[in-house]
C-alpha cells in the first residue's frame, strides 16, 4: 500500500466517524489537519531555510549598493543558489582552459607542501572524484549485513570494491560497505564485509536513506514480489 493511500485511509477513519462524542471528532481532525499539512509545511520550511542560508553565505560577495540598485530593499530568494551556481560554471569553464589548468596546478603544489592540509585536501579531493565519477559505483547499491552481531541486520551502501592491503590481507572477496547511523546517516561506520555475506537489495539509494532516516518508517515497496508477480 502506498503511503498515499495510507494517509487516505488514516483521514477516513477519521472523518467518517459519525457516531464518536464531539471531542473525538475534533481529535480526528486535528490528525487529519496534521496529515494533510505536516509534509508540504515541512518541505517548504526545509527549502526556504536553504535558500536563506545559501543566500545569507553568497550574497555578501555582491556589492550593497549594486544588489539595492537591482531589487531595491527586498530580498530576493534564491539569489543565492543562482550566483552559487553560476560561480560553479564559471569556475569549472576556466578550469578546463590550459591557463585554468595551469593555476590549479600552482595552487595544488602549494597545497601539497603544507603539513596537514595536503592530507586533508587529498583525502577531500579523492572522494570527490571518485563520487563525482561517471563509472564509479559508489553510493549506488544498497546492501544488508549481519551487524553488529550476528543474527541482527543493518542496511549498507556499497562504496567500491576493497583494494590495496586491506584486501591483500583478507583471504575472501572484500567489498566496502558504509553502515550509516540513524536519523543522521552523514556518520556511520565503513566495514569491510566479504562479498558473500552481503545481501544485495532492489531498493534505490534513495529509498535506503528514507528508510534509515525514518528510522524504519518509511518502508520501500518489495520489487522482489513485484518480479514474481509479472
């Protein structure tokens, strides 16, 4: 069952209730208002304090008197967004320039020869690249493990396949799995579980996090009975 007809069957039982005392009803109602109106006021609030915060960071690099001069004494939102992304065009255009190349170069060799920020600007860097990959297969299937004992299951992402010496010392097939924590799936733990204690599963990414986020809540549907039902 969807979770659109879910939140319908939950408003109709309800609304429908004819024969409950005046409190009751009133009770139903304010469920059925939360219902209706808790996700989109959620979803808004969420955006609009994105926009805010983007907008409060990346405005600053324009000039008082030029932003006054365009849109007066009103804000504009999504300003912000819109200069961060042309920022970012503009960047990656001059990037991919030989001069461009060239001053990436400069600035990386400097970089590279300051004690602890060469570490973590190359940690940074790798990660990027390898999320931002066309081939890469980070973050883009969802598995379940026995974890943290046996006989207890947690959902993980795949990141990549194990290589160098952690899978010249390990004896089986190693894949490098991110167990993310729950309802902050940003931390978590990066285990490396042979390739025959993995389960692989349907579900998108997105519907991964959903469900760790909600912390079991919000349940994906089951492909698998789908496929079998075709």
């Amino acid at each position: 069952m969807s979770e659109e007809n879910k939140t319908e069957d939950i408003l109709d039982g309800h609304t429908k209730a004819s024969n409950v005392s005046a409190v009751a009803r009133l009770r139903g109602y304010l469920i059925a208002g939360i219902l209706v109106t808790a996700p989109i006021s959620i979803t808004v609030y969420l955006t609009w304090g994105f926009l805010n915060f983007i907008d409060s960071r990346v405005t600053k690099i324009i000039p008082e008197t030029l932003y006054q001069d365009v849109y007066g004494v009103t804000t504009l939102p999504g300003l912000g967004l819109i200069v961060a992304l042309a920022f970012f065009i503009v960047i990656g255009f001059v990037a991919t320039n030989f001069m461009g190349r060239f001053f990436i170069r400069m600035a990386e060799y400097v970089v590279n020869r300051v004690p602890v920020i060469r570490t973590i600007y190359s940690a940074i860097k790798q990660i990027f690249e390898t999320i931002m990959a066309s081939k890469s297969q980070a973050f883009r299937e969802v598995v379940m493990l026995e974890y943290p004992r046996k006989g207890t299951w947690s959902i993980g992402f795949v990141t990549g396949k194990t290589e160098g010496e952690v899978q010249r010392v390990t004896k089986a097939d190693t894949i490098n799995v991110f167990v993310p924590t729950t309802p902050n799936p940003t931390s978590g733990y990066l285990l490396f579980v042979p390739k025959t204690e993995l389960i692989y599963l349907d579900m998108t990414v997105e519907e991964g996090v959903k469900l760790v986020v909600s912390a079991g809540i919000i349940t994906p549907p089951d492909r698998g009975v789908e496929k079998k039902s075709t």
